[in-house]
C-alpha cells in the first residue's frame, strides 16, 4: 500500500510529495502534470532527472515532452489533481 503526503511546494515552481510504502519505506517525488490531460505524475529522482525544465528520463536521457513539472499555480487551479492529505493507493 502507498500512502502521500500532501503536496509540498519548496519553490513555486516545484512541488513534490513524500511517498510511503508499508510501515518503513519513505521516499520523495517531484510532481509533473501532463500538457492535454488533467493528470498529475510523481517522479522520483532515482529514475528521473529532477531538476530540469521537463521530466527526463535517468535510464534513456530522453525528455518527457508530453509532461512538464507541476507548480504552485498548477495547485491552486486545480486541486483536485493532487493528493490529499493522507491519500492512499
């Protein structure tokens, strides 16, 4: 079972969220948002180049084009995309 956290913002354009597995497994990912769909990606950074302008992929070095990373807007003009407090998978 996953559980996040709610979503934090260390820069308004930066988001990320705390995921925990089970009872010990604790890690962080930062948010992306797909550019059609209202859709919202958690990438952590073992796999995924976290800080460049798009999500971009550790194991090809290919950019994701159709995401980009989520902001603070992104929060505030829809929330319902993001995790609740305590959500779980």
């Amino acid at each position: 079972m996953l559980t996040f956290s709610m979503p934090i913002a260390l820069t308004s354009d930066q988001v990320w969220i705390f995921v925990q597995c089970g009872d010990t497994v604790i890690s962080c990912a930062r948010l992306a948002t797909y550019l059609e769909v209202p859709e919202v990606v958690a990438f952590p950074e073992e796999f995924t180049a976290t800080n460049t302008i798009v999500p971009i992929s550790k194991l090809t070095g290919e950019p994701m084009h159709s995401l980009r990373w989520a902001t603070v807007a992104d929060l505030a003009d829809h929330p319902c995309r993001f995790p609740k407090a305590d959500w779980t998978a």
